[in-house]
C-alpha cells in the first residue's frame, strides 16, 4: 500500500488528574518505535499543555486544538447536559478536523494503548471490512465470560430491531480501524449518536435512581454506565446501511488483561484498560 494512504489519531479531553497525557506519550513512543514516519494526529479539547505540544513535537505527531469538551457536545447535542459526566464521546465528533483527502485507511486509539510491533501490519492485515474493533468483555466473542448481567447482548439486539437498525456486535471502542468512506457517514449521525446516548442514559439505572428526565429512554443493556459511548456507538453503525464489520484477532489486538495470557509473539498493540495502568507496566517498561 502506498504511503500516505493511513492515518493514526488520538482524542484527549484533558482530566483533572493528568493520566491521559502521561498513558498518550506511552502510547506514542511505543509506536514511533517501530514505525517513525507514519501520520499521527490528535485532536485536542481546549489549550495544549506544553507538555503535549513538546510530546507532540518530538514524536511527528500534528495537534489539532478543538473547543472544549462541553462545549463539542453542546454544540452538536444542544441541552443535553446529562451527557457532561461523560468524558469519551467525543471519539468521531471532529473526524472532519483531519486531513482525510489522500487517506484510505483511519485508526483511532484510546491513550491507554501500547504498541508491540509496526502499526502498518495492522493496516494490512485489517482491510477487508469497513470497520474493526476487538469485542467488547462481557460479550459472547470475547471469549469464555459471557456474563448478561454485565452485557445483555440479546437486548442489544432487541434494542437494535425495535429501533429498525442492523445488529452489531458488542466491541470496545479503544482501539478502531475504518475505512475513510466511514468518516461522512459518521459525522452525519454526530446528533442521532449523542441523542441516543442520553436517552440510554435516561434508561439506566443511575437515571432511575435520580429520578427520570423528559427524555424518551431507551433501555440500558449494561450494568456498567461507562459503556455509554460503546452501546451508542454500536446503535448508531447499525443505521449505516451495507456496513461490513469485523473483530480484530484477540490475539493480535489484546484488550483487558489478555496480553498477560495469550502468546506474545502475536501481539500488535494492546488496550490494557486505565484501571490496569500500574499492573500494565510492571510487566513492560515505560518509555
């Protein structure tokens, strides 16, 4: 494949603690290693620290400022203020701000992702399909733990038909590859996407327990509220027409703990989940 034809990005939305910035330069570092010249960007919420910008600078990667956060979500989801407790909406909200024209393929990472070999082999490997990501935990592909009152993935798939809309396999949102032709269909349903995650909101347990909102509520297939942006997500590929979807090997793209128990010499790059941050790196050495 040419060069030029594949584009890395991050998202951040800087947090009070300064953990997204520190598991970004791991990130970072971990893939110049092994590859030094292909394009990297991030899309930044509010000012650039100086600390990315000197991260940024050293690493080839070209740093896109964007509004604020809350400001992104009221402008693409007016009123919906219940969504501002949730920080990771915001994965293809400015997919607009990147230089798309001479890319086929687009790769997003979550910053707590670390690389284990060239970048470019997951591009060639993954290229089938218009859209990848390892399957979620908790849901029937990830493994032997299918546990529904984790993940309900057959009210998923209800939600799905009730809704009109193609079922689409549960999976985590931290490490995603598409084709570029994904991008104008996705920031079409930047309204729909948000609005659907506020009424799985309204339909979850939090929302019950405050009190119900003035939205109609959708119900809430997890018991975990942090896989808001994921169940929305899936919905709203499942309004995408034609959409040919694929699971990246978990043994190439290891998310969770799996990197510790499945064979290393397979791994690409690993999504070890900021839980698991300390446990991640007393096994591989920071950069």
């Amino acid at each position: 494949m040419n060069a030029g034809k594949q584009l890395i990005y991050y998202v951040i939305a800087p947090d009070p603690g300064g953990r997204l910035p520190r598991q970004w330069a791991q990130s970072l570092r971990s893939l110049r290693r092994f590859n030094p010249e292909i394009a990297v960007h991030l899309l930044h919420c509010g000012e650039v620290s100086r600390q990315i910008q000197e991260e940024s600078d050293r690493n080839k990667v070209m740093v896109h400022q964007l509004p604020e956060y809350f400001d992104l979500l009221e402008k693409y989801a007016p009123g919906l203020d219940s969504l501002r407790s949730f920080p990771t909406l915001h994965k293809f909200l400015c997919l607009d701000r990147l230089p798309l024209d001479n890319v086929d393929q687009l790769l997003y990472l979550d910053c707590d992702t670390y690389w284990f070999a060239d970048p470019a082999l997951l591009f060639q490997r993954y290229r089938t399909d218009h859209f990848y990501a390892c399957a979620e935990v908790g849901s029937r592909a990830f493994g032997n733990w299918y546990d529904p009152a984790y993940l309900d993935e057959d009210q998923v798939a209800a939600l799905s038909s009730a809704l009109g809309l193609a079922v689409v396999p549960p999976f985590n949102t931290g490490i995603m590859l598409m084709h570029t032709v994904m991008c104008s269909r996705l920031l079409a349903l930047r309204p729909w996407f948000l609005a659907t995650a506020a009424r799985l909101l309204a339909g979850s347990s939090v929302a019950q327990a405050a009190g119900a909102g003035s939205l109609a509520a959708l119900p809430y297939p997890s018991s975990n509220t942090w896989l808001l942006d994921e169940v929305a997500l899936w919905l709203s590929l499942g309004a995408i027409p034609g959409l040919q979807m694929g699971l990246f090997a978990q043994n190439e793209v290891p998310i969770s703990n799996l990197h510790a128990v499945l064979p290393a010499e397979d791994r690409l790059v690993a999504h070890y989940f900021s839980i698991q941050e300390d446990d991640f790196f007393r096994l591989f050495p920071r950069l």
